[in-house]
C-alpha cells in the first residue's frame, strides 16, 4: 500500500529492472523474490549481469 506518483510502462521491452533502493524503499525483501532461472542479461555496454530473481506486483490505477 504505496502511492506512486510516477511509472514507466513500457510493453516493448523483454525486461524491468527494480533499483535494490526502489525495492527497499516498498518494503520488498528476498523472500519477495522467486529465483530467476533465466539466462543472464546482457546491457547495452556488453556488460552481462545475474538477475537476484524476479517478482510479480499487482497494482491499480487511481484517477487524480
């Protein structure tokens, strides 16, 4: 139960990336995490990175 002021939806990417603070921020731990069992992911510099897992929100939108 947050209020959000801003979200960047964006349907044509494979991929969402959380902050570790963002994820902090919500209250979210590790035991919010399911294990990612994926591939590693590759960024726009070549640089690859393993995912900490991965997690599913529900959220709504209110009307200002």
């Amino acid at each position: 139960n947050f209020e959000v002021r801003r979200v960047l939806v964006d349907p044509g990417s494979s991929v969402d990336i959380m902050y570790a603070h963002t994820f902090e921020t919500i209250q979210l731990n590790e035991r919010n995490l399911t294990p990612y069992v994926g591939s590693d992911l590759q960024g726009f510099n070549g640089t690859t990175t393993k995912p900490w897992g991965y997690v599913e929100m529900k959220w709504r939108q209110l009307d200002s």
